[in-house]
C-alpha cells in the first residue's frame, strides 16, 4: 500500500457527461501528478500541482482539469467525455516539487460508453 | 515520440530464471532512472532506481545496471519467481528545463514466470 488513496475506483459514464476524480496524497506529500494509462498510449503524464500550485503540464486535453485543494488533495475533472477517454487514471504523489520519488495510488478505472 | 524505449513487450522466463528488461534513451537531461512494478488492478509500486553516476544498483535478487554512454538501462530479476509475474515499467525523470522532475514511462513489459 503506497498510502496514495483514490476514489472512485471504478468509474462507468456515457460520451458527454462529466465526471471527477479524487486523490488524497500520502501524509507529508505536497506533490500530486495525475497519470492517464491506456492500451495505445502507455503511462502519460498529464498534470502536476505543488502545494496547491500547478507546476507543470504534460498531455492534458483542454476538456480535463485539476486542482489541488488546501488539504492537498486533488481532484481531476474530465468532461465532454468521448470513448477515447476510457483509460485507468493513476495519482502518484512525493515529498517535494521535482526531484523525489514518486508513489502512485491504485487508480480509477474509467469506461465511456 | 516515445522518450523511453523498452524491450521486450512480453516475457516469459521459467522459475528460477533470470529475466532481463532492457531501456533506452536519448534525453542527456534525464537524471534519474527508477523501475515499476504494476500488478493487475493495481497502480505501478517503485520497485528500484538509479542515478547515472551509478553504473550497478542491487536490492535482493533486482538488480539495475546502467550505460550512461550508450544510454541504456536494464532490469535483472534474478531467481525468477511466479510471484514476480506483473507488468514492469522503466521510467527516466527530466533533471532541467521547463519538463524538471517530470517522469517518462516505457510501454511496459508483461513478465510471466511459470512454475
């Protein structure tokens, strides 16, 4: 258990809607990044916050979105969903803003249909 | 493109093998080279990393070796057992520029060691 917790864990919804996704980091962590893996794409990165901030972007569409609270926990928004979008989302979490270890949560499976 | 290149896709050692997982580079900026483990359901779990001043990193029977001039890394797994069966990611993490601290994964090797 990597103590990264993210709910819900499986997640069913049809093309159009709009859901969200939570991630509470491990006690300590500031950092939290949001991962999509499918089949095609691999494991890509797509956001970044620190201690509330964002800190860096990677392969998010426009029609995702995140934040992370003052609690530290993150919440990532997808909407307009399409059936591309069907993919595990992972959130990892670390100590600090770049150079440390990344610890990923057990993911939430998402299916569009 | 794939800034990470790992081979092979699939695996299969028999028990007591020893299996090997090979990753390839081309960013010098890269500084750090960690290793996943994902089991099915499960998000990927840190197994063992490298820095490149380090060319052999052992923890039980993983072991990392490095190249950093043919920038290339593997994963040993030695004494393979059927427990060790996942899907196993190398990944590079950016050390500078505007993507520092950002990891890039491998496509992943599916590992099944039978009994």
């Amino acid at each position: 258990d990597s103590g990264v917790t993210q709910t819900p864990k499986h997640l069913i919804t049809a093309t159009g809607q709009r859901v969200t996704l939570r991630c509470s980091p491990r006690s300590g962590d500031l950092s939290v990044y949001w991962y999509q893996q499918s089949l095609d794409q691999g494991l890509q990165f797509l956001i970044q916050y620190y201690n509330g901030e964002e800190r860096a972007k990677g392969n998010i569409l426009e029609r995702f979105s995140a934040q992370q609270f003052p609690d530290l926990h993150s919440e990532l928004n997808l909407s307009s969903l399409e059936l591309g979008d069907s993919a595990l989302y992972f959130c990892a979490s670390s100590v600090g803003r770049e150079l440390h270890e990344q610890y990923f949560g057990p993911g939430t499976r998402l299916t569009v249909t | 493109q794939q800034q990470v290149k790992q081979s092979p896709q699939s695996l299969i050692v028999q028990k007591g093998g020893i299996s090997i997982i090979n990753c390839a580079y081309e960013n010098t900026a890269f500084d750090y080279f960690p290793w996943y483990q994902q089991f099915p359901g499960k998000g990927p779990a840190l197994l063992i990393a490298i820095r490149p001043d380090v060319s052999e990193k052992k923890e039980g029977r993983f072991t990392i070796s490095f190249n950093k001039s043919a920038k290339q890394f593997s994963l040993h797994i030695m004494d393979s057992q059927p427990g060790d069966s996942a899907t196993y990611f190398c990944a590079a993490r950016s050390g500078r520029g505007s993507t520092l601290g950002r990891l890039y994964f491998g496509r992943g090797t599916q590992l099944t060691v039978w009994p």
